[in-house]
C-alpha cells in the first residue's frame, strides 16, 4: 500500500458494533474491509498506531469530527 493514503474512520455505536468504538481502514478512499471493535478506545486508537506502523505511514494525526460527518462518526486518523 505505498503511496496510498491509509484512513482510520472511528465509529461511535455504530448498528454493527453496538455500544462500542469501531475503527475501519480506508485505503485510497476506499474501505479495506480491516477494522477493529471494543468498548474501549483506548484499545481502539492502540490498534490504530500498530496498524500505522504495519502500514509504515509514521505516527498518525487525530482529525475531530466534522460536523457534516455522520453522527456514528466520532473520529478519524490519517
């Protein structure tokens, strides 16, 4: 995936995660179909960083949530 820009999208409570934090990579815009799901997100953004050094992409930089995003949307990583 060199060259592709790697995206972490963090969901709140989202229909397939219930009562949880799920982050999913998009890479080139595009969903990978890798995410990872727990109630805790600070077990979420760990497996973020992992998942930056797997990638080689470098320590990844936390964007808050738009207000034009969709409300499970709480925040995302690139």
């Amino acid at each position: 995936m060199k060259n592709t820009i790697i995206i972490w999208v963090v969901y709140k409570d989202p229909s397939d995660f219930p009562g949880q934090f799920c982050a999913r990579i998009f890479s080139g815009g595009k969903p990978t179909g890798h995410h990872y799901a727990h109630y805790n997100l600070e077990l979420v953004r760990e497996w973020i960083s992992r998942g930056a050094a797997q990638y080689g992409v470098g320590v990844p930089y936390r964007m808050a949530r738009h207000h034009h995003d969709d409300p499970v949307i709480f925040e995302t990583w690139v």
